[in-house]
C-alpha cells in the first residue's frame, strides 16, 4: 500500500510537471505565433509601399517621355553653334580668319562690318565647288532653312544649291539679302550642305535650320 502511495505521488508530480511544460510550450508558440503575423504584417506594408512607389515611379517616367516627346516635336532652332566645315578660309600667310563658324553664330545684323562685328564665312578662293557643311549632330526633321547673305556682293551667292544630306532643297538665282527656303514633308537630314556650281566665292552672315528632333534611325523608316 506504502508503495502504491509513493507510485501514485510520483505520477501526480509527472503530471503536474508535464502539464507546466506544455503550458511553457503553449505560451511559447503563441509568443512565435504572435511575432510571424507582425513580421507578415510588416512584410505586407513594405511591399504595399514598395509597390506605391513603383506607380509614382511609372508616372513620372511617363510624364518626363511626354515631356521629350513634346520638345522633339517643337520647331526650333537647331544650328547655332554646331559644328561646320569649309573647304578653304579666306586669308594669307596663316592669318585665315572668316571662318564657316560665324554662319553659325547668332550674328547677323544690318552691320557691314564682315570683318569685325558682323562677320561672314568666306572661302579662300572663287572657284566651283566651294562647300559649306553644318553638322547638326542628330537626325532631325527639317523643316525651313533661312540664309542671311552678305550685304554686300549678294551676286556672291548666285548659283548655291541647298541640301539637307542628300535631298536637295533650293538654289540662288537671284540677289537678296535673305531666302527661306522650305522643307518638303518627311525630309530627315544629319547635315545641311550648301554647295557654289559657279565659280565664285560664297558668302553668308548667318545659316538657319529650323526643324524637330532629334530622332533614332527607327523612327524615321
């Protein structure tokens, strides 16, 4: 019976021991419980946020390519200051100075200062095939060159033919101190090239390309 008794006492502290633990455990797993749905809840709110900011990130990528798109599309200036070439400059003994730069200068006023305030371009020579080259440094639409003569020996620029690179856009057959000369529709041009079939010099105060771009090969074919 004496043993039975302390049978009976040693189960009952098991229990009681064992009921302890899986109380410990239960408290245990509703602490992890408790923290994986705050960690899941955290979790959620980044990824709402991060997908927020992926939206207002697609939005102003759009609106800067709507941006780009509307200034492309805009007529505008788009030869001052570029790049030009002539095939000889006017001058002797390394004192050439009436560079093909000065048609791209923004100066062109009623001035008949050519060799000081208001200076022209002004190859070396009057022969056929003087050549005056503007780069324009992209692809762009064309749409109207203007060309500022000299105001002085207008008859200079008689016989100049106009092209956008290949396409060509006019010719000078009479003196005036400006022509405009417009683009047909869908003419794309890297260069603009002005080219003398007489022979004699040619002179300008100032070349203006007027068009939109610039634009990638893909765009235009």
């Amino acid at each position: 019976k004496v043993q039975s008794e302390k049978i009976e006492g040693i189960e009952s502290k098991v229990a009681e021991k064992i009921e302890g633990m899986d109380s410990k455990l239960k408290e245990e797993f509703e602490k992890m419980d408790s923290k994986l749905v705050e960690e899941m809840a955290s979790i959620e709110a980044a990824g709402e946020e991060h997908s927020e900011n992926l939206v207002e990130l697609k939005s102003l990528v759009t609106k800067v390519d709507n941006k780009v798109e509307v200034m492309r599309s805009e007529v505008r200036l788009i030869s001052q200051h570029k790049l030009t070439w002539q095939n000889n400059t006017w001058g002797t003994g390394g004192q050439e100075r009436l560079f093909s730069d000065y048609v791209v200068d923004g100066v062109y006023t009623l001035s008949n200062d050519w060799n000081g305030l208001n200076p022209i371009n002004h190859p070396a020579n009057a022969q056929r095939n003087n050549m005056l080259i503007i780069d324009l440094g992209g692809l762009f639409k064309i749409h109207t060159v203007k060309l500022w003569s000299r105001l002085e020996y207008q008859s200079n620029n008689l016989g100049v033919f106009l092209y956008a690179d290949e396409e060509i856009l006019g010719g000078i057959a009479e003196e005036k101190p400006l022509y405009n000369f417009r683009a047909n529709d869908q003419v794309y041009a890297r260069k603009i090239y002005l080219k003398q079939s007489l022979a004699k010099y040619m002179n300008f105060r100032e070349v203006q390309v007027f068009g939109s771009g610039p634009f990638n090969e893909n765009e235009v074919h």
